[in-house]
C-alpha cells in the first residue's frame, strides 16, 4: 500500500499536525525485519547515531526512546542532586522539568524574552544561587537562545549547560547546531517534530569522558553496549541506569526521515515564509505579532506562531478557526503556574512576559505536504477574523 504524503485534508478540517511521511520509510522497516534483529543498537540505530554525529558535528549523538528521556539522561550525567537548582524557562514543556525533578533538584524558573518566547539571558546572574548547578535553555521553535552570553554566565560560575533542543533539529546559533553548543544536548523525534520516528529523541555531546557513563545509563545500568563490541566478555551491573534505547523499527524510520531531510526542510520552510509574508500587513496594521528571528539565529521552520492582543482575543481566535475548518492550537501553560511547578520550584523576579505572552499565541498548522492550496486557505481565513 503507498500512503500518498498529500493527505492534508482529513474530512473537512485541517489539521493542525500530520506526521511527517516520505515514502521511504517502509524499505528500510522491511529492511530492519528482514535483519531480525527488532532491538536497539542495530544497523539502524548505528546509521542515524552516525548521521547525527557528522551533520550536526558533534563527536556522540546516542539515539533514545524520546527527548524526555534523553533529558533525563542529561540530568543524571550533570550529577545534579537533591536540593541543587537548576535555571530553566517556565515557558516549555514539562519533561524539561521532570527530568532534573527525578533527581531531586529544585527548579528555578526565569522570565523569558518577549521576541523569542526563550528564556533572557539578562536575568540569569540574579537567578544563580550557591545551589546553582545547571541551566537549561530551551531553543523555543527552532530559534536559538543567546548561547554565547549563556556559556559565559555558565563559565563564570561553573555551571553545566543542558540545551532543550527538542524542536532544534537543523537550526543554528552562528552557524552551530543546536543541541551541540552547550555539555549536553537533546533532541526530539516525536511525531509533532520536524524529523521523526514516532516516539525518539537523542542524546548530543562533545565530551569524550562521558560516553561510556551514557551507555551505561542508556542499557540500564549495565556495560552491555561495550559486551556487544566485544570490549569485555560477560555484562553487569555497573551503574544506576534505565531502558532508554529505541527500537530498530522506530530508528529504521528516522534513517528514512533522514535520507529525506532536506525535501521536507525545503517544504516546512515555504509553509513558513508563506505565513510571514502573509501576516506582513496585519502586523503593519496592529492586529498581530509575528515571529522574531534574532540574527544569530538560523531557525528550521519548526513552528509558526501568531500573537494576538490577549487571552480574550486569542479564545475568540481559535474557536472562530475551528468553525472555519482549522485547527490552530495554543502552547505552554506556564510551568510556575501549575501545581507541580509551585510545589518543585519557584519563580525568581518578575513575571513580565512569561505568562502575557503566552496568553497571547497561536500556533497555524505546520507539516511536511501541507500544500499550497491548504496555506492559502489559512492565511485568508486568518485575514478575515481581523479585517472581515
Ligand atoms: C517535544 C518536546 C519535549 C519532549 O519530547 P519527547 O520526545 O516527546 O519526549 C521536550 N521539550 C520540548 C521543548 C519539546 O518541544
């Protein structure tokens, strides 16, 4: 059967995510069948780590079962602990927390950068305490943070840096990639992400010292990864570690997704210029805010947002667009508004524009094979809410 990857309309609404689908995945999951061999740390797993590692230049990239888990990963690698903190946006997704909360830390969250929706670098000096053993930026849809202002901060105070490049995957800071500029990065490859494998993520880092500690972590606990290269003769256990190696079919279809990495680039990014030049006047005109590309920043067409005037506008918004046909969703609660964010962490200075700006945002439909036709029927149903 041949899935046609043009199947943007579903019944009459649009979507707001389709996974991302080429056409070539199939033959390398029939290929990975054919291997027998289902588990982690085939053929497969081997070719996306390598791909990873040479596209992104980065000296280890080890595939895992989502970016929540290779956040996890992260945090036990920075040998964080309870009582530490760690210095994160409370504008991103709960696993950025989760992770260093496993291991007992506490979080502090800062406000963000009204242009970027990431975390101000200028608010980190008051943010750091004696406690202080991490930050986390978070490059929100694909935009970098200001890593350079970042790392010093972090160097001055012998802090590690882990960034959530969750939605970073080919987006650059001055010509680096994401996920590769700080001691640890991590990627998603969930089905709502540019590449995907389903359910996936990957571990990024330069540090040569820290691969074996990840491996051992990443086949819970045991040196197993280095029994199957052959390095010892029987495998123990020899750390604390958990299950965090995907499956040969996920990887197969990433390898797919990989193989076909610029075609879909090439077509997320038309979505996108298409949406800013057809926003051009409503920003002109007051009615909208569209993105901000700061010019360190090289983004991939991860997302793209609208902000409107508040929280009352936007409700309008959204439920006049499911009417028409769209659906168009909202992002991130702020996470030291939520039950878990108060009871694990704290806010630290003024809530400026962390919960305004996300009362105000918009998510359109974004994916691989929207098509031009799709666009075209958004920008104008847009257009019509605000001048009618
Ligand atoms: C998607 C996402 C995650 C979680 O990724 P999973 O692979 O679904 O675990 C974490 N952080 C950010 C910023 C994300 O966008």
């Amino acid at each position: 059967m041949t899935i046609s990857p043009n199947y943007a309309i579903m019944g009459n609404m649009i979507d707001f995510n389709i996974p991302p689908y080429t056409g070539t995945e199939e033959k390398y999951i029939h290929q990975a069948i054919r291997d027998r061999k289902l588990s982690g740390d085939g053929r497969f797993t081997k070719k996306c780590s390598q791909w990873l590692e040479e596209t992104l230049s980065v000296t280890h990239a080890l595939l895992t079962t989502s970016c929540t888990h290779a956040l996890e990963m992260a945090a036990v690698l920075t040998g964080i602990g309870e009582g530490d903190e760690v210095i994160m946006p409370s504008y991103t997704f709960v696993s950025t927390a989760n992770a260093f909360v496993q291991r007992g830390a506490r979080i502090v969250f800062t406000d963000i950068r009204p242009d970027t929706m990431n975390l101000d670098e200028q608010l980190l000096e008051d943010a750091i305490t004696p406690r202080t053993r991490v930050i986390v930026p978070v490059h929100y849809a694909g935009v970098a943070c200001e890593m350079d202002t970042i790392l010093d901060i972090a160097r001055t105070h012998h802090l590690q840096v882990v960034e959530d490049a969750a939605q970073g995957i080919t987006s650059l800071y001055k010509g680096k990639d994401l996920g590769t500029i700080g001691d640890y990065g991590c990627l998603s490859f969930h089905e709502t992400k540019n590449l995907t494998m389903g359910e996936g993520g990957a571990l990024l880092f330069q540090r040569e010292g820290a691969l074996e500690q990840a491996e051992i972590i990443r086949e819970k606990g045991t040196n197993r990864s280095k029994f199957f290269r052959g390095q010892i003769d029987k495998y123990t256990w020899v750390d604390y570690g958990s299950s965090y190696l995907p499956s040969e079919l996920n990887a197969a279809y990433l390898w797919g997704q990989f193989m076909e990495c610029d075609k879909i680039q090439q077509d997320r990014m038309q979505t996108w210029d298409f949406y800013h030049q057809a926003f051009e006047d409503l920003e002109q005109s007051g009615y909208l805010q569209r993105p901000v590309i700061p010019s360190y920043a090289r983004h991939n067409a991860h997302m793209y947002y609208i902000k409107v005037a508040d929280l009352e506008t936007r409700t309008r918004f959204l439920s006049y667009l499911r009417e028409q046909g769209i659906l168009a969703v909202f992002h991130y609660v702020p996470l030291h508004s939520s039950a878990a964010g108060q009871r694990f962490g704290r806010f630290c200075g003024e809530d400026r524009f962390t919960t305004k700006e996300s009362e105000r945002l918009v998510r359109l439909p974004l994916y691989y094979g929207i098509g031009q036709e799709t666009r075209e029927k958004i920008a104008e149903t847009v257009k019509r809410f605000f001048t009618p």
